[in-house]
C-alpha cells in the first residue's frame, strides 16, 4: 500500500504544486500590471501634468555605457609655397632703376658716341641706352652719347663718329669703355688721360670696329660685342669698376610712389631748340612715355624698329664757347647751372651740380632738394645759355 502511494500518489502532489505556484505568479503579475494601469476613472481624477513634472515622472532606463566618439584624426597642416621672387639674385640699375643681374651691374658699361646726322640715322641698338646726351657739338648739328650697361649680346652699336671734349667728361661719370672714331684735336689730350678707358675706331677699324655695306662712309661704323672685348684684352682694360667710380648716380623715386610733379606746368611736347635736327619729345598719358622725333618724324631705333622712348627728360642749361676754327663747341658741365626736369608730363625748373670729374651731376628743385628721377630712361639735353630762348615746353 504505501508503495501504491508513493509510486501514484507522490507525482500528482508535485505536480498540484507546480500549477499552484505558477498561478500565484500570475496572480502576482497581473496585480502589478493592473496597479501601473489607470482606468478611465483615474484619468478623469488626476490632475493635468506639466511637462515638467512628466519629464521628471519619466522612467530612468537603465544607465549605459555614453558612446564614446572616435578622435578624427589631424591632417598635416600644409605649408604654403612661398611666392618665387622674381628679382632674387638681381639689383637696381644705376643707369634706369630697373632690375638688372649683378654681373650686368658690376661689368663696366659702354659710352657710345653715336652719330645723329641724317645719313647717320636711324642708329642701331640706341633703345639699350639707359641714359642718352645730346648736344651740339659743332655748328647746329647735335652728337649722341649712348650709355648702355647691357651690351654683351650686341653685334652692331652705332654708327659711331669722333670724341669731343665735353663728351669725354660726361662719359667719365659712368667709368665705361668709351667708344668713338678719331676725336677733335680738342679733345685727344683728354683722350691720352690713363683713366680713360677708350677704343679709337682709328686705330682698331676691322677689329673692335667694320664697316657695314648699306651706308657710306664716315656713317657706316659700327662697334659689336666680340669686337669690344677683343678691345679690351687687348689693351689689359678691366671690365670691373674702378675704386673711384660713383655707383649712387641718380635718385629714383619707388614704383609705388612716383614723382608726379603735381605742381609744375603741362609738358605734353618739349622742343629743345636744336635747329638741325629739331628734335621734340611727345607725351603719351597711356603708358607715361616720351616719345622722340627729329628730322620730322619718328626717331627710330634700325635693330628693334621701334620709336625711341623715355620716362625722364632734363634740359640742362651750361656756358659754351666755340674753340677752334671748325666751330666745335666746348660746354662748361662743373660747376654749378639751371634747367628743365620733365616726367610724367609735367615740367620744373631745376638746378645743377658737378663738382669733380668723377662726380656725378647732380640735379635739385629749387628749395634744394635732389630730384628723383622715375624709373625709366633719361635723356639729357645740354642747351647753350644763349639758345634757352628757343627751348619750347608745350601744355
């Protein structure tokens, strides 16, 4: 008998306590679900909630691991490129302010004496002339001295005709190799001077001079690179500059601050009186230029085929004497003058200055300050006192 019970009995009693208890589990879950449950009744009696009081009743969920943002990585900063600078390595010329190589600055530059006679015209390779003379050298008829630093490359410079005296002094200003063909019997004991590096077409005409086919003669002299620097060698000239060479020649005014010349008078056309050639020099407001005329037309340069131009003019007034039966004239340029300074289409009086023969002139407005040239090429016409009357400044 008590085996019968436990082998029948026993089971059911388990399992009468199973279901028991899994209904007081549901009982249990049931109870909580109806307690978190309003009924409509509750919803009509319970006061209206603010939001934040709803937010405040709001379960909490569970706390959680907060994401945790990936660090973007640094890219490396790229360093800008630097502008090249386009006159690294360069300096100022002496003669025009322009940006030139050292080499070309520290090489001696030439001094031509170029002829300006009508079958002399149009002259070869003037536009390299940083800074042109001109005056007259015997009657009315004018010479041109043509200072040009950057000549290595040239293969025909003229034509060139003979020194004068006044000219062997401006040339000195600049210490160049001073180019002519024969000289004035004036001139040719200031030619023997040992510091004046000279090259005489009259000794040297098939070396450092030839003569060209299209042209006769005396207007067909010409000067090449190759034929200069034979010169040169062959006289044991350095092309370096002496100890006494003045490389501080010119002021110039900077290129963001040019001189204007804001009170001086219109000079759209500036005549400097020469009656042979009658050159004049015309304004152009487009690019601030001078251009030059003579013997009624454009003054041409026979290499690039353009009109010569410039930025600065001066009109430099000097005492004259003619010397010789031949009616060749010798300036006074030491001492002390007055003139012109014409830029940017206008014109002041000035002053002058040269007290050595190295020193360079220097030119002054009239409360003494020195002028500054703008950059750009300059031309100096040296007018007798007695011929200022005939210089003509145009509005």
């Amino acid at each position: 008998m008590k085996q019968f019970i436990s082998n029948h009995f026993l089971p059911v009693c388990i399992g009468i306590g199973v279901v028991c208890a899994l209904a007081v589990v549901l009982v249990v879950a049931g109870m909580k679900k109806d307690k978190n449950k309003n009924t409509p009744a509750d919803i009509n009696n319970t006061q209206a909630v603010t939001p934040s009081a709803a937010v405040a009743s709001k379960p909490t969920d569970a706390p959680t691991d907060a994401p945790t943002d990936t660090p973007t990585p640094e890219l490396p900063t790229e360093t800008p490129t630097p502008t090249p600078d386009p006159h690294a390595g360069m300096v100022r010329s002496a003669l025009t302010n322009e940006w030139i190589s050292k080499e070309i600055d520290e090489t001696r530059p030439i001094a031509v004496m170029m002829n300006n006679l009508l079958p002399g015209t149009p002259q070869s390779n003037i536009n390299k002339a940083g800074v042109v003379y001109e005056l007259k050298v015997e009657g009315n008829i004018t010479r041109l001295l043509a200072i040009i630093e950057d000549w290595k490359g040239l293969d025909k410079i003229g034509s060139v005709r003979s020194a004068r005296k006044t000219y062997v002094f401006l040339q000195m200003e600049w210490d160049p190799i001073y180019l002519h063909f024969g000289s004035s019997n004036v001139a040719q004991p200031f030619l023997n001077r040992a510091d004046v590096l000279n090259l005489d077409g009259m000794q040297y005409e098939g070396k450092v001079y030839y003569r060209s086919t299209d042209r006769k003669a005396p207007h067909n002299a010409y000067a090449s690179a190759e034929g200069i620097l034979w010169g040169v060698e062959h006289k044991k000239y350095s092309l370096e500059h002496a100890d006494h060479y003045v490389r501080d020649h010119f002021k110039f005014a900077a290129d963001d601050t040019p001189t204007l010349l804001s009170d001086g008078q219109d000079a759209r056309i500036v005549r400097p009186g020469y009656q042979e050639n009658t050159p004049w020099f015309q304004y152009n407001a487009d690019d601030g230029l001078y251009y030059r005329f003579q013997y009624g037309k454009e003054h041409i340069d026979n290499v690039d085929n353009k009109q010569i131009t410039c930025k600065n003019v001066i009109l430099q007034y000097c005492a004259s004497e003619v010397v010789d039966d031949s009616g060749h004239k010798v300036f006074t340029i030491h001492g002390t003058g007055n003139g012109y300074f014409i830029t940017n289409g206008k014109a002041v009086p000035i002053t002058w200055k040269k007290n050595g023969d190295y020193d360079p002139t220097r030119f002054y407005y009239q409360n003494g300050e020195e002028i500054q040239l703008n950059t750009g090429k300059t031309w100096i016409c040296i007018v007798r006192k007695q011929d200022v009357g005939t210089v003509k400044i145009e509005p």
